[in-house]
C-alpha cells in the first residue's frame, strides 16, 4: 500500500482543521475537517476553485436552508423543496462544485432549528477554518521540472533516434526502416501533456511559458515525421537524391538538440530541392512515384524546421 502526497496532506488537513475549530470551541466542528476532505486537489489552482466554490455554496445555502425552513417548517419534506431549488441555482451560478459540501451546512440548519446570529458566525468560521486549512496545506506542491525536463531529454534523443534511422533507411535501401522511436514518442507526449497541465495550474498569477510552446512545437515534428513515413516505405529504387535526403538527415539529428537551427540548414534543403527540380524527366513510371514521395518528404522536412 502506497500514501501518496495529496494522500498525507488530506489526512494532516483534516487533522489541522478540526483541532483548530475545537480549540475554538465552535459547534459542528468536525465538519471543517469534510470541508478540508473536499478542497484539497491536485494543484493549487484547482484548490482554489474549488474552494472559492465551496466557500459561495455554503454561505447560499447557509440562509437559503434558513429561509426554506422557517416557511416550510423543520420537517424532512421541506429538503424536497430545498434541493430542488437549491440545486439549480447553484448550477446557475456555476457554483455546483459546492453542492455536496454545502449539504453539510444544510444538515447543520436542520438539526439546529434556530437561525440566529451566533449560529450564523459558527457556521461561517467552520467554512472558513475548512477552507482556509485545505488552501495553506495545498499551496506545498512539489517541483515536477525535473520529470519535465527528463521528458524533453528523451523527447530528444527519440528524435535523434528516428531522424538516424529514416537517414541510414534512405542511403541503404536494402534496410527496413524501423518505427519504434515514432510509438515511444507518442507515450512521452502524452506524459508530457498531463505534466504540462499540472505545472501551469500551479502556477496561479498565469502560465509558464518554457513548456507548453516546447512540447507543441515537437508534436508538430512529430505529425510532419508521421505523415512523412508512408512515403519513405514506397521509395524503392536507390538513387541520388535519395541520398541526398538521408545526408540532410544526418546533419539535422545532429543538430536537434541545439537551442535553434542554423540558417545553412534551411540553405542546404533549400538547395536539395533545387537540384531535384533541375533534374531531367523520369524515364519510367516507378521513378515517377518514387521522385514524387520525394518530393512530399521534402515538403514534410521545411515543415519540422518551421516548427521551431
């Protein structure tokens, strides 16, 4: 059995939050520790919301059960009456996260039997004590940088991989081209993308702005290399400018992990396609297909050196 962190700081939480609330002597007092239960998330702006939610829903339904109560009488009918206004007011209000905890507020009004000023002020420091606990104890989030940047290494070096293959794949044609680092891509940016999330939403003053642009850019080298792969497994017939493709190759796995790439890149696939168009006719239908794959792989290589 693991305990994971949001696990020990639900249980620390709730432990500050009612001990803080008997040491204030207020009634109901263990329900700040529900209030806590409910508030902690897994970043700190979803902490927020949440709170902010559960804050608004209970001090509604705090006099709205008053109110509901004191015409209808403390009867259990009258929470028919209650929930099915209650309800879609919250959801009105976009406030609905609320509803679950702010039935503990209800409960409280229930049993009470009397709205009174001093009820009112208990209730409204067991919300604040809940909240205000679940809201300190999840400002401590941990650093996840590292996992990210462990992430933009092996993005990396699966690129490298890739480009190397496709490159050794066009110089000797009697090769298959392997495609595993393409699958292993595709898993570390799925990875990459829940980590982004959690990173930018605990940042709450707005989002950082090294990872999202980064990982972006290299999904869209990755859908250029995906859409790229079809047309290398046609080419069949070795011939020059195949080769010249696979020596580009070359050079841009080695320079993929500089922090921009070198106008003579562009210089050099920009003279590649110039000397494909200066090449005479095709003599037969099968260089035909094969120039023409060509042609869209080198359209697909100016696309993942935009993508910067």
């Amino acid at each position: 059995m693991k305990i994971g962190l949001r696990t020990l700081k639900t249980a620390v939480g709730v432990s500050l939050s009612v001990m803080v609330s008997q040491l204030l002597q207020l009634q109901y007092f263990s329900s700040s520790g529900i209030l806590t239960l409910l508030c902690i998330q897994k970043s700190r702006r979803k902490s927020i919301q949440a709170a902010v939610s559960r804050f608004f829903a209970c001090l509604i339904s705090m006099f709205f059960a008053s109110g509901v109560f004191f015409i209808f009488g403390y009867y259990p009918y009258s929470f028919l009456i209650l929930m099915l206004l209650f309800i879609p007011l919250c959801v009105r209000l976009r406030i609905q996260e609320g509803i679950a905890s702010s039935s503990v507020i209800v409960m409280h009004v229930y049993m009470h039997k009397e709205a009174s000023l001093a009820f009112f002020a208990n209730e409204f420091l067991v919300i604040l004590v809940g909240l205000g606990t679940a809201l300190i104890i999840n400002a401590y989030m941990p650093n996840i940088e590292r996992q990210l940047n462990r992430c933009k290494d092996e993005v990396e070096l699966l690129f490298q991989a890739q480009l190397q293959e496709i490159a050794a794949y066009l110089r000797d044609g009697n090769r298959p081209c392997d495609v595993k680092a393409m699958q292993r891509l595709s898993d570390v940016f799925k990875r990459a993308k829940s980590l982004v999330l959690l990173y930018n939403e605990n940042h709450i003053l707005g989002k950082d702005e090294v990872y999202s642009p980064y990982f972006e850019k290299r999904e869209q080298q990755y859908d250029a290399l995906t859409r790229m792969i079809p047309y290398l497994s046609r080419i069949t017939v070795q011939m020059e400018q195949r080769e010249r493709i696979g020596e580009f190759l070359f050079t841009l796995s080695a320079r993929l992990r500089q922090s921009g790439w070198s106008p003579d890149l562009h210089e050099d696939l920009c003279k590649i396609r110039q000397y494909h168009k200066l090449l005479p006719m095709p003599e037969s239908r099968k260089e035909f297909e094969d120039r023409a794959s060509l042609f869209v792989v080198a359209n697909e290589l100016e696309l993942f050196l935009k993508a910067v």
